[in-house]
C-alpha cells in the first residue's frame, strides 16, 4: 500500500509544480526594485503644481531647464553671473562662461536670460524640480503632458509665429485578447490625454521664444484648490512690447544656434543629446555619438543632498576620488603604528592618553568635575583647587592668624599639605603643566625660586669668585647732625 501511495503524491507533486510554472508564465515578473525604492517622493498635485511655470516651455528649452535643476547649486551661480551681465544672451554667453565648472546644462541656460529671472526668484522650487525629475523621471513627463492638455482644453496653447503646437498620438498598444467567458468584450478607451503628446517646437529652429504666462488662469479651472501654481513674474527688460497669443506672452526671440542641445523623449520618459550641437558648443567637454542620452553628474551636485533614498545609492557614492579620502585624511596604517606606538609610550609614561574623540573629551571633563577638579585633562582632579576654595581660603587664614598663633600654625600646615604633588594614579607625571591652576603651589614655587636666587646672590658668594663687594650706605638719619641727641 505504501508504494502506490508514494506514486500518487508524486504525480500530484508534479501537476502542481506544472501549474506553478504555468501560472508564473501568465504573471507579470515581480518589479526587484524594494517597496521604498518604489515609492514616490511628490504625489501628483505637488508634481502638477511645481512644473505648471515651465509645462509650456519649448520642448528643447524644458529639457534644459530640468537637467539644470538637478545641480540647484550652479543654478543660484548662473542667476548671478546673469544679473551681472543682463545683455549676455543667446551662443555668445554661453561661451563667456566656458570657463566655469558648471554642468554644460546649467551653462546652457545663460543663453536665456529671461530663463534664469524666473529660476532665481525660488532656489527651494528649483531643487525639487530637480529632485523629481531625478527620482520620477516618467511622472514629470507626464505630468508636462497632463497640464498641456488642460491649457489646450482651455483654448492657451495654440501654434503661431513663436511656436508650433503638434498632437502626435501615441502608438497603439496591441488589443488584449478578451477571455472566452466575457463574450468578447474589451475595455473602455483610454482618455486622450493618455494617449497622445503635445509636442511645442519653435517656429524658427534658430530661434527661441520664451513664453510667459500666468499659471492660474491658463491652465483653465485648476483642479487643486489646496495647492494653487505660484506665478514668478518676468522681468519687463526682456519683455518689452510683448505679443499675448492665447493666453501666452512673447518678447524679444533668443537666436542661438548651439545653446539648446538636449530634447524631450516623450516615449521613454528621459531627455535626448544632439551629440554634434553639444559639441560644437562644448569644446572641452565632448562626448561621443554613444552618449545620446543625459545621464546626471553628481559631481556638480556641490554638496546638495539627494531627497529619496533610492537617488542617494545611485548617485551619493559615485564622487571621484571617493576611494582616496581616508589616504588624504592620514587614515593610513603607517600613521595608525605610529599612534599605536605614541600610546603605548604614554601608557607606560603613566601619562594619560588624548582624547580620541569630541564625546570622550567631554565625558573625562565631565567626570572630572564629579570628582572635585576643574577637568584639565593634563592634570590631576585632586590637585586643582576649587573657585570656592579660593575666594574662602584668604578671609579664613587672616581669621586663623589673628585668633591665635596655634591656628596660624595650623593653617600653614594645612597650606602645605596642599601644596604637596597628589600621588593620585591618574595624574600626570613630569608634566610642564602641572600645578598651573593652583595658585597657592605657584607662589610656594616662585617663593623657592626667589629665595634661590637671592641665595646665589650673597656677599660670600661673590667674594669666593672674586668680586668687589660694594655695600650700600646707612640711611640718613633724620634731623641731620651724626651725633645722638
């Protein structure tokens, strides 16, 4: 009975793992990347609300300003150099500053004066953009494409003489084969606003025209009320004598020939490079015809940190010269010898070692106050006097001496008593700083040391090396006259 039984559980074992097979063949592939990779760092009423000012830029110019704005640092730097040289526009501005170690995007965007106005009046809007076209790429692009539609629903995006307005609709997705018990059926159509793209180009592809526009009211009825689009006004130097088209105003069109090199990639969600343009406009930075797509740099970041977790592992350890910084440091094992071989010598010394941190200073000052002393590490606690001690120590002793003689001996014996090195094991030995907070045992010494000296300096010892010995006179008495009255 048992080996028919055993046939039977492994022809089941097998049909099962047939159907597992079977059905992992019929699901999609699970995404590897973890849940907190995933989620997203601006929900769609921040991302509609941040991208609304430039959602109708040109779609070469938007992809220069979102590449910019990954490196919000050199941005601030670019608005500066701007304002110093407000008439810098267009091909010839961008070479002025080929020289800086700005990112080529954010070099770009010097072309565009008028650009650069609008990005300075809010540093903080400018890195999040950066930050969500750097952890959600497909939902600012999307997001650029659900607010151009509003504005198109809403009769302000047309094409004209600045500007052509194209609908390219999206490619169609193969129809999903309809299951045997629905009848047939198939889905409802996708809304149009998913299945096409609104692509704005230049009229004059040498030719940039800047619009500006007020984002509560071009967009028609915003749909979040909570979370209205803010408006940074331009300045009115680049727009003097302005065109209103449908709701979007034009000034003075930017002529440039290499400055915008990058364009949007509506498909795949990223920005493309027209590598010759680049290249003509970067010369000391060229890139071959492989790098036709934008990949950030995080060595122009200049210290700005990444808001989500999964741009800091992709872009937080990739600095140059990551691997040498410990070596820069000192953090090499000839210098750990060396400081294990200084210890070691100190602990034999019975000297008391450095601390090795802030926090270990702290606690060894600490804890020397718990136990009466000042907390000088390069001396002992029990041979530090107290503040208190010395402001009552002078009013006591002039008490003792003038009760009696018994007390003065006393409080001298006691001064000495202080005065005596403490044989504390923690304390410092043969230390020059020792004793330099106690006042009474610096007098005793400089006391000793004077008497010394004058001992160096008696009659005797000068007439024992030979020297002429020249005493002084006897003071004058008073009242004149040598003799005693």
């Amino acid at each position: 009975m048992r080996m028919p039984l055993l046939c039977v559980l492994s022809v089941v074992l097998c049909l099962n793992g047939v159907a597992s097979q079977a059905l992992a063949e019929d699901l999609p592939a699970p995404d590897p990347a973890p849940a907190e990779a995933r989620q997203a760092v601006f929900n769609q009423e921040q991302l509609d609300q941040m991208l609304a000012p430039i959602a109708l830029y040109p779609d070469p110019l938007l992809a220069q300003v979102l590449m910019a704005s990954t490196y919000p640092g050199e941005v601030t730097e670019a608005v500066a150099w701007s304002k110093a040289n407000p008439k810098a526009q267009g091909d010839d501005a961008v070479k002025q500053v080929a020289k800086q170690t700005w990112d080529p995007s954010v070099q770009s965007l010097v072309a565009f004066p008028q650009v650069l106005v609008v990005l300075g009046q809010d540093p903080v809007w400018v890195q999040r953009l950066g930050d969500a076209f750097l952890a959600q790429p497909d939902d600012v692009m999307a997001g650029v494409q659900r607010l151009r539609h509003q504005a198109q629903a809403a009769g302000n995006l047309t094409s004209n003489q600045y500007q052509n307005v194209t609908v390219q609709a999206a490619p169609a997705a193969a129809p999903a084969a309809a299951p045997a018990s629905s009848g047939g059926s198939q889905s409802a159509p996708a809304s149009s606003s998913s299945t096409s793209t609104i692509i704005i180009q230049p009229a004059d592809p040498q030719v940039v025209y800047v619009p500006t526009y007020n984002p509560t009211t071009t967009y028609g009825t915003w749909a979040y009320p909570a979370s209205p689009p803010v408006y940074y006004p331009p300045s009115p130097m680049y727009y003097a004598g302005t065109a209103l088209m449908a709701g979007l105003a034009f000034g003075a069109g930017v002529a440039i020939i290499d400055s915008v090199w990058g364009d949007c990639d509506w498909n795949n969600g990223d920005v493309d490079i027209d590598v010759n343009r680049y290249n003509n406009i970067n010369g000391n930075n060229r890139i071959t015809n492989n790098q036709n797509k934008w990949q950030h740099n995080p060595a122009h970041r200049d210290g700005v940190p990444y808001r989500d977790n999964r741009s800091r592992q992709q872009y937080g350890r990739q600095l140059d010269g990551a691997s040498q910084r410990a070596a820069f440091r000192g953090d090499d094992a000839q210098r750990a010898q060396a400081r294990d071989r200084a210890r070691s010598s100190m602990d034999r010394a019975g000297i008391e070692r450095p601390a090795t941190s802030n926090r270990e200073a702290r606690d060894s000052a600490r804890q020397a106050r718990a136990e009466g002393g000042v907390g000088n590490r390069m001396q002992g606690a029990n041979n530090t006097a107290r503040p208190a001690d010395r402001r009552t120590e002078p009013r006591n002793t002039r008490e003792n001496t003038r009760d009696n003689p018994r007390r003065q001996g006393e409080g001298q014996a006691r001064q000495a008593a202080q005065n005596r090195p403490s044989n504390t094991a923690g304390r410092a030995r043969n230390n020059a700083f020792d004793g330099v907070r106690s006042p009474s045992r610096t007098t005793a010494q400089a006391n000793r040391g004077r008497t010394s000296q004058s001992f160096a300096q008696r009659p005797n010892a000068s007439r024992a090396a030979g020297h002429q010995i020249s005493r002084p006179s006897a003071p004058a008495r008073r009242g004149g006259g040598g003799g005693r009255r």
